[in-house]
C-alpha cells in the first residue's frame, strides 16, 4: 500500500503461490484518501467512521465540529495504529480479501513506509499485520522520507520503485539521482548501478501539503469575505491547475507590479456563485393612478383639516377683537381717575396697552385670512420695535402694578434689551460688511496698479497672520514651552492662561494671602467687594487681538483663493480631510471573483525557498548539491553520470517548469560544463505504485518476504538488519 500526493492510498494484494489476481495490474483498483473522520449523528447521537473521501450531502446528517479529519501520518511516520487500523479495514473490505477465517488476510502484503523508518514504528506496524490480520507474510518497502540516515540499506523507497520501473522504459539511467518533492517531505536519493544509495540520502521537511496551505493562507486573507469558500480540496484543485514554477522569479514579481499585459494573461480569475439582485418592475399606469388617486384623497383630507384649523383661529381672532372694542368704547365713558380700579379685573393696566393689543389682534386676524397688511401696520414695523407701544409696562410705575403686572414689566424689560442688542449687532455686522467691500475696493484698485507686487504683499500678510495665530494657539496650549526639539510639551494650568485670567488668578492669591492668617472677615467692608469689580473689568485685550487677527486671516485667504489659483489654506494643506464613511453599494459579479495573480507562482517558490514559511532548510536545488557531497565514494565521474540523469518523481513534480527550474538551480552549483540533464517520470503519481506492482508479480517476490515465524523468532533486530533488492 503506498500513498499519492492527496494523501491517498493504493492496495496491492498477491496470492501465495504466486498465482497474483492483483500484481502486474497497471492502475490500483481502489483508490482512496488517508485519513478518518469519526462524526456523530445529530438525531442518535452515535458514532461513525469515516474513511478516506466522503460525500458532502452524507456528512448533513452528522456533527462534525468535534471530529475533524484525522491522518495516521507525522511527518510520513506511521504513529497513530489505531487510525492505521481503520484504513486498513476500510481497504481490505473494498478489495474483498477475506481469509478463511473471520477478519483474517491469507495472501502475501506488499505495504510501504518512509525511508529508514524507526524501528518502533516497522516493529509495530508489522505486529498489527501479523497479530490483527493474521498475514502470512510482508515484505517492507517504502514511499516516504525520514531524515535519519543509517548505514544499512534493508528497505525499499517508493522513489526507487519509481526509478527502476522508467528505467525499464528508458527514461533514466543506472546512476543517477531521483528527486521526490511529495505531499509533507521531499527527499534525494543517489542510484549507483540501479541500487540507492541510503549514505547519500537527504530530506527537506517541504512538500505539497505546504504549498496548498500557504495557497490557502494568503487567499484567505486576500479574501477575507469568501474564508468558507476556500476548502482545502478547492485550494488543492486550484493549485493543481494554474500554479506554475518561474525560471526567475524576481523578473516574474515584477512584471505583476508593473501590471503589464503579459502578467494580465496570466491572471486567472475564479468565479463564485453569484445571483443578480433583482430588477425591480416599472410600475403600471394603473398602478401609478391608482397612488395618485390615493395621494389625492390624502392631501384633500389635509386641506379640509387646514381650513378648519383657520376657521376656527378667525372665530377666535373676531371674537377677541371684538370684546377690546367693547372694552374700548366702555373705557370712554369711565372718568380718567378711575380706569385703573376698572381695568383692574380686566388684566389690562391703561388704554394704550388695549389699543395695542386691538393692533396685534387685527394684524393676525388678516394674517389669518390672508389680508394685505395695511398702511398702519407698515407705519408699526418701521417703528423702533423698543417703542412704548409695543412694551407698554416700561414707563408705568411699579407701585400701581400688581404682581403679575411686575413680572409682565420684567419680562418686557429683558425683551426691550434683546432687542436693542439685535439691533446693534444687526448695525455692527452692517458696518463690518461696508468695511469689507470698501478693503476690498482698495485691493482692486492696488491689484489692478501692480498685480505682481499686490500679489507678493498679499502672500507676506498672509504668512504673518497665520503665523501669530499659530503661535497665539500654541501659547494657549502650553504657554509656549518646548521639550527641545521644538516640539510642544504637556506643561501646567497656569501656564495656558491669558495676562487677564493670570491678573485675576493674582488678585484672589493677594486677597487669601491677606486674610488667611487671621479670622475670615472678607465682605465685612465695602471695599473688599470691589475685588470683583476688577476681576470683571473689561481688560481681557489678549482675547480681542486673535479674533480681529483670524477674521483678517480668513478675509486674506479667501482674497488669495480669488486671484492666486495655486494658492491652498494650510488648513487645507497640513490637515487631511476625514475620510466618508463608505456607502453601501449592491454587490457585482467581480465582488464574487477569485483572481489568482501572483499567487499563482510565488506559492509553489516555497519547494526552492522553504524560508519563506519558516522552514529553516535547503531547496530542492540545494538538496541534489548536499546528497552528492555525502557520496561516501566522490569523483568527479561518478558526480557528472549522477547529473546527467536527474530524475524527478512524486505528486509535486507537476508543477509546470519546475524542470527548468530545477536545472537552472543546479547548474549555479555545479562546476561550469558539467551535464546536467533533468527528466520525469512518465506517471509521477502512480510509477511508484506500478513499480511494487510490477515487483510483486516477480518470481523474486516471495525471496525477499518474511513470515510471521521469523518477526516472532528473529524480532526486531532481524528487521534492523533484513536488507532488500530492487535489481531482481
């Protein structure tokens, strides 16, 4: 049995007579992955197991979130038998081998194991053939690679079953060297007059497991979206078809970064399943008409509301009006000494404040029907808004006001102030903007006399007043202090505060320090009041500057911005803009899309350059210069008839140029004109299981076997020193 580059496993069954129904045949009959996945079902609860591949629409009915897939294999070391046990089960009963008895093999086993493979694990892979399967008897050879060397040669490689089989064909030499990058390992084995040399052997802890994980790595973070996408069987099927092995990979990375055409037709894309959203159907006429109808009825509701609404406020408005006339005309048959007592059940304090109501009143009653204002209304709005009129209460004494009346009076105070501070302000912004259009009339003016120098002193202003206020914000800070690289430094309170806030800082110390001694007696005198008198003094004069100076700043900048094209703020130049939060947009089919660029040769590098995922050990051009340097016998014949054959075997070996590569590779270490040429196996895949089966059918076979009588009366030394031999 031997394992291919996906980790499956072939069978090779003979008879003991040497009647074979299985050896000599030239494809494996059962063909299957190597590992065991033990899942439960969901509904049971009971526990199965799962060899080799299995059907994805069966694994719905289990949980397989506690049970992953599980190989017998570490580091092409059999050290889990238990699993072994399964596979063995599972491919037995698909060859249909029973014995005579229950569970019981009666043919001869052909089965295989690494290079020099610890005696521990022969002995007890060799104790679960005999004592399980009751065998008759094994033969042990090879199909992958230890790093140990031994001065024996005992047991077979699945690379020299490989090499002695394309041999036969022509393909390579006697000597030669048979290079093997397989699924976890790949190693270098010299042939001298069709025997390995196990002295020259060497191994490299790389292979095609490696290059499908890094794939696997780096599209997973390319493609953080699609992670569940990339299953490993999906990555393998990837790596298999588009990956490559350049001849030079700085000029490959390169032609990538420049993004020329030639690494454009080298780009793969792999397209997800995606679904167009759906078009949303234009809506009928009728169904147009239909919401247009029912707009309709809506807004006509509305408007009956609306109109009610105004009807009512006219009733109101009328009523009102027409209850101040009365109060009016009762008012004129009243003496003068008595409207107050009169008016004081009313709410009102003197017939100026009702004929002013009368005046509000009927200017809502036309804004409610939709009146012009009339002549007296345009005379009232001309009318300083401060006037008596419109704050009745201001001039009326306090002592004929009742309570609510002295509360009105307050509150028209504070109006009256309110309003004369937005008439103020409302002049002020009137003067500031007169001023501004008459600065720039005078710019214009000096622009259009000398542009050139207008544009100069324009530049230098600017400068200066952007560098006083910096320089006023960076004393607002930190007070101008610097850690010596003129780099602003965290500094205390104080020091931030302006000349006003430090003299009022001053005057409270003065005043605690005075009276901190003695007894508290501040507020006792008058003059200790005037404290605050001066702490409220109008003498912040560090405030003003800076706000004349930023409002002279942003006039220039915008003044620049108009004649100098060139020119940008450095608000605009030293400070990035933050950036939008991204809208969310319907995903596209190239949202759905795989593009395998770069990628395609830079993950099977790793067979020449395992550094780059932290395999501190030699490439497979490296590898063929170290196992010739460990020949026990070195001359320079023997080194030219090894390099002349190189022969290259294993599931790895189909990389497209890895060939080319490798020959490049070991020319840079050979001395100049050695030949060198590099072949490969006609199957890489499958030479290797063709060439036991071949040898199983030999007449050779059964003298290289060893029986159940001789592991139980010879033991373990007797493996360590059994030898094997492949020229039959």
């Amino acid at each position: 049995m031997r394992t291919d580059k996906f980790g499956r496993s072939g069978l090779v069954r003979t008879e003991p007579a040497g009647l074979n129904r299985w050896a000599g045949e030239t494809d494996p009959r059962v063909i299957f992955r190597n590992i065991v996945q033990r899942p439960r079902h969901k509904t049971t609860g009971e526990t199965v197991t799962i060899v080799g591949d299995h059907d994805p629409a069966l694994l719905k009915y289990f949980d397989c979130t506690r049970s992953g897939p599980r190989s017998a294999f570490d580091s092409n070391v059999v050290f889990q038998f238990e699993i072994m046990e399964y596979i063995l089960d599972f491919g037995f009963d698909r060859l249909g081998a029973d014995g005579s008895q229950a569970g019981q093999i009666d043919h001869p086993i052909l089965i295989t194991e690494c290079v020099c493979n610890p005696v521990h694990s022969r002995s007890k892979m060799a104790e679960l053939l005999f004592e399980t399967y009751g065998v008759p008897s094994v033969v042990p050879c090879l199909f992958h690679v230890v790093l140990k060397m031994h001065l024996f040669r005992a047991y077979g490689v699945d690379a020299a079953f490989s090499y002695k089989y394309n041999q036969q064909r022509g393909i390579c030499d006697k000597d030669g060297l048979a290079i093997c990058p397989g699924f976890t390992t790949t190693h270098v084995i010299p042939f001298i007059d069709g025997e390995p040399v196990y002295n020259g052997c060497c191994r490299t802890n790389i292979g095609g497991f490696h290059v499908t994980d890094y794939l696997k790595q780096i599209l997973s973070l390319k493609y953080p979206h699609h992670m569940a996408r990339f299953t490993w069987e999906k990555v393998e099927d990837l790596k298999m078809e588009h990956c490559y092995i350049t001849p030079d990979y700085g000029s490959e990375a390169r032609l990538f970064q420049k993004a020329t055409k030639e690494a454009e037709e080298k780009t793969r894309c792999w397209q997800l399943p995606w679904v167009p959203p759906p078009i949303e159907a234009l809506p009928s006429e009728e169904e147009i008409a239909r919401k247009a109808a029912i707009k309709e009825r809506q807004g006509q509701r509305l408007r009956e509301m609306a109109e009610a609404k105004r009807s009512s406020r006219i009733n109101e408005l009328e009523n009102e009006l027409h209850g101040l006339e009365f109060l009016l005309k009762q008012l004129e048959q009243v003496e003068a000494e008595d409207i107050p007592s009169f008016l004081s059940e009313t709410g009102y304090v003197s017939k100026l404040e009702i004929e002013s109501a009368v005046v509000k009143v009927t200017q809502s009653l036309r804004k409610a029907k939709g009146e012009p204002k009339g002549e007296q209304a345009d005379i009232e709005e001309k009318t300083d808004p401060a006037s008596t009129e419109k704050f009745p209460l201001i001039n009326v004494p306090d002592n004929i006001l009742t309570a609510e009346q002295l509360k009105e009076k307050r509150r028209q105070l504070f109006l009256k102030t309110t309003s004369e501070g937005r008439q103020r302000a409302k002049q002020k912004r009137q003067e500031e903007e007169l001023e501004r259009e008459r600065r720039n009339q005078e710019d214009e003016i000096k622009r259009l006399e000398n542009p050139e120098l207008y544009l100069e002193q324009l530049q230098a202003k600017y400068k200066e007043l952007s560098e006083k206020v910096e320089q006023r914000k960076r004393l607002k800070t930190n007070g101008g202090h610097t850690n010596g690289n003129n780099v602003s430094g965290g500094v205390g309170r104080g020091e931030r505060l302006n000349a006003a806030q430090r003299e009022r800082m001053r005057l409270l110390t003065t005043a605690a320090f005075d009276r901190g001694k003695g007894e508290d007696t501040f507020g006792a005198r008058d003059e200790d009041w005037q404290l605050y008198k001066l702490m409220s003094k109008d003498n912040d004069d560090d405030d003003d500057g800076p706000d004349e100076d930023e409002a002279e700043l942003g006039r220039i900048s915008s003044r620049l911005q108009e004649v100098d094209p060139t020119f940008v703020p450095k608000s605009e130049a030293g400070t990035s803009q933050p950036t939008e939060v991204p809208r969310l947009r319907p995903l596209t089919k190239e949202d759905f899309q795989i593009v395998l660029g770069v990628e395609r040769f830079r993950c099977p590098e790793i067979l020449f350059r395992p550094n780059w995922i932290g395999i501190d050990q030699a490439g497979l051009d490296e590898m063929a210069g170290v196992s010739i340097r460990r020949l026990p016998s070195k001359n320079q014949e023997l080194e030219e008839r090894l390099t002349s054959s190189i022969f290259m075997t294993g599931g790895s070996c189909l990389f497209p140029g890895i060939s080319e590569r490798l020959e490049a590779g070991i020319r840079m270490i050979r001395p100049c004109g050695s030949p060198i040429r590099v072949v490969k196996a006609l199957d890489p895949i499958l030479d290797a299981w063709r060439g036991a089966s071949a040898y199983a059918a030999s007449p050779h076979f059964l003298t290289q076997t060893f029986s159940k009588m001789d592991y139980y009366e010879k033991g373990e030394d007797w493996l360590r020193r059994y030898q094997f031999q492949y020229t039959i």
